[in-house]
C-alpha cells in the first residue's frame, strides 16, 4: 500500500484527489492532510479518510479543529503552520505527496518532499515557476521523482515519457504544443473586459477549479505559468512551447516529433485523470472518469490566441525568456493583482498593467538559492501591492 500526503486537501484538486484514493482503498492510504483555513472540510476528511496526521497552516484554525477532532473521537495529530506542513510532506511515513496547495505558500513543502525523495505529484505550479531549477536539482540529488499533474503537463508526458533528462532535440522532439481552452472571456468584446467581476471571470466554461487558476484562466496567465512550467519540466527552450487555443478542452496537449508526427492525449476535462495517472504511474487505475465519446464531441477546433487580448501571456514568455527570478517575480505580481480583483480592488484589464509594471521596477537576478527566491518574492509582492495603492489613491 502507497501512504499518501495531500497538501491543500480541502481544495480542488485536493478533493479530485481524494476521490480517486477513495476509489482504490487497498492500493492507497492517507497518512497526512493539510490545509489552510477550512476546517469543516478538513474535518469531513478527517472523518473519512482517517489520517495521521492533519495540519492548518492557519494557527486558529489548527486550534478548532483539534478541538472537533478530539470531539468525534478521531485518534489524529493535528498540527499548525506552515512549518507543520513541509514537516508532514518529508516525513517516513509518506511515499507519495500530492503538492496542491495554491500559490507560492506550497513552495517549501514541495521543496522539502523532493529532498526527502518523495514521489511528487506536482499540481502546485507556482512553486515551479518560482523555484524551477531548484526543485529540479534537489530532485536530481535526492532521486525524487515529480510528475506533472497539471492536465496539459501530464498529458505531455504521457506523449513523451522520458522527461528526466536531455533537451528535446536529444529526444527527437521538434517542439511542444500547449493546449488552451481561451477561458471565459475567449469571444467576449475587448471593450466588454473593463468591467467584468470575479463572478464572471471564475465561471469557466470546461473546468471546475479554484478561484485563483478561474482567474490565471481569464486572463491567459494560467497558460503563461505552464508555458515557464513546461520549459522547466521538460527542458525546452520558450521558442519550442507553442500555446493553442482549443474551446472544446478534449486535447490536452500535443508533442510534435521532427519526422512529422504529433502525439495527443485526448480526454474528458476532468483532473482526476491525471491524477490517476500520475498516482498509479507506470501502472493504470480506475479514475472515475467516463471515456471520450468522440460523436458527442463531434469536432475539435484550434485558433491562435491574440495578444492584444491576453497580454498575461506575453509577459510569462518574457519571463521565461530573461529566466533566473523574473519568473518568481512575474508570479508574485500575479499572485497580489488577481487577489486585487478578487477583492474588488483592481478591474480585470489592470491585472496585466500591475505585473507589467513590477517587472519593470524589479531587475531580475541569477538564482542563487531558496532564501533569495522567498525575498524576491516577499519584495514583488510589496512592489506590486504600491502599485495597486497608487493607481487608486485620489
Ligand atoms: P484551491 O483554491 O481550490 O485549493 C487550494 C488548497 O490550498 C486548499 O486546500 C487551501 O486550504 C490550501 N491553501 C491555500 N493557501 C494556503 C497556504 N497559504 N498554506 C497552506 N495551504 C494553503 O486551488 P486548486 O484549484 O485546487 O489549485 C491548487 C493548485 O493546483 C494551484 O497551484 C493550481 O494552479 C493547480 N492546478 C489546479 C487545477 C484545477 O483544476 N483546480 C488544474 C491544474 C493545476
Ligand atoms: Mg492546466
């Protein structure tokens, strides 16, 4: 039996994941949960799932659960900080760690999984656009393994098992095509994007995800973090990842090999696929999701996506292109202005302008290790949080 953490549990992908586990109880037991504040559905898996250990990341929050845990007799630890939460991730007891906690918070515990050489199951994308090169050496020095869980990632991989190591020309590949759904505002009139709310902006069209990455959607920056993403994963250079955008959401990615063929993985958007695949990996389970039936779908179509549209897009290829910390501070940036709209602090359109804006301010540096990629972070977020200030102090 694998014993399993699941780092943001109480989330999207954090439930997917359970989904599946609850699907396969002799193949898979839960050893830890983490979460942050939402201790209701922190203690409904408790409940279920009979962990271990169960850690808040919020200090009040850890302090009620404990109190209910204690109450419906459950025999579980249950610890707070962020601390608590990398410690849960590298400890004996895990084989597999699901990192999917949202942001750069799941930085340090993705971080200490792979030094620990846990098998990492990375849906956590920001803690590899920060921390990309790191994570990777720490991994090539530990033997851990992270598999992508990241629907157009995973599906890469399926198209192209062999990501360890080498660049993609050494793997006869000539290039990396991204898949895109376009979001929710693919066709609406650019006009008509002044004033959209976080209602509309979290209602996609194929997906059912958290608030954040609703956001990432609309706004393409979504795509742009995986474009910096894929190139780490499976290093490519940002001039061989080439974005696509396909409303039907079927396609999940493409690889393209230099004697003329394109790989696909096709399937119902539904993330417990990927995370079936990446859990059972190099063996295949049973996920809960239904086979594509190709005459519903009836037609695949593809369209190249307009920068004047989605210009989040053009500043994560930017990024990427500089490389070193300007990925980290291009997240950063994201991370503050997309939490600004979400608040009703900051119009949609001006998501863009604030990340544009930090990464003229901030110079990008060679990276040098984890503290320097937390302060960076730390001083793009104030950078950012300014800029907020000043459009809309009088
Ligand atoms: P979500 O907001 O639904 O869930 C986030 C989880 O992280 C929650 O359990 C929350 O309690 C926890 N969390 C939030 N802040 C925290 C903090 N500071 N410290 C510790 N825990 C914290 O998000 P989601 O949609 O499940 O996405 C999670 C990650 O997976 C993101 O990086 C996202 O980009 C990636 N991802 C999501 C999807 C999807 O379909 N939802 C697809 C691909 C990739
Ligand atoms: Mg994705």
């Amino acid at each position: 039996m694998k014993r399993l953490a699941v780092l943001g549990s109480t989330g999207s992908i954090g439930r997917s994941t359970l989904d599946v586990v609850a699907r396969h109880p002799a193949r898979y037991g839960v050893f830890a949960l983490t979460a942050n504040r939402d201790v209701i559905g922190m203690l409904e898996q408790c409940r279920r799932f009979h962990p271990e250990r169960a850690v808040m990341a919020d200090a009040a929050a850890a302090d009620a659960l404990r109190i209910q845990v204690r109450e419906a007799g459950l025999a579980i630890k249950v610890d707070a900080g962020p601390e608590a939460v990398a410690e849960v991730a590298a400890a004996d007891g895990v084989d597999l760690v699901m990192a999917a906690i949202v942001g750069a918070a799941g930085l340090l515990p993705a971080l200490a999984a792979v030094r620990a050489g846990k098998r990492l199951l990375l849906a956590n994308k920001e803690a590899l656009v920060v921390s990309g090169p790191l994570l990777l050496e720490e991994a090539r020095r530990s033997g851990a393994r992270i598999l992508p869980i990241d629907s157009e990632h995973n599906a890469i991989f399926q198209c192209m098992p062999d990501i360890a190591e080498g660049h993609l020309e050494e793997k006869g590949v000539r290039r990396i095509l991204l898949t895109a759904s376009g979001g929710p505002f693919r066709t609406t009139p650019i006009e008509g994007l002044a004033t959209v709310t976080p209602e509309q902006a979290c209602a996609h069209p194929n997906w059912s995800m958290g608030r954040k990455i609703s956001v990432d959607s609309a706004t393409m920056m979504n795509k742009g973090l995986e474009v910096i993403e894929a190139c780490r994963l499976f290093h490519a250079r940002p001039d061989q990842v080439e974005v696509v955008l396909h409303p039907q959401s079927i396609i999940h990615s493409l690889v393209e090999y230099i004697d003329g063929s394109t790989l696909a993985q096709l399937g119902n958007p539904d993330m417990r696929t990927p995370i079936a695949h990446a859990l059972a990996w190099p063996e295949r389970v049973v996920s809960g999701v239904a086979g594509l039936d190709l005459f519903q779908v009836g037609r695949l179509d593809f369209e190249k996506p307009d920068p004047a549209r989605f210009p989040c897009l053009g500043l994560a290829f930017e990024a990427v292109r500089v490389d070193g910390t300007a990925p980290a501070i291009l997240n950063a940036a994201n991370e503050v202005a997309v939490a600004a709209f979400l608040d009703r602090r900051l119009p949609f359109m001006s998501i863009s302008r604030v990340i544009a804006a930090t990464m003229e301010r901030i110079a990008a540096e060679a990276i040098e290790g984890v503290d320097q990629l937390l302060a960076i972070d730390a001083e793009a977020r104030r950078v950012a949080e300014g800029i907020i200030r000043d459009a809309h102090s009088p």
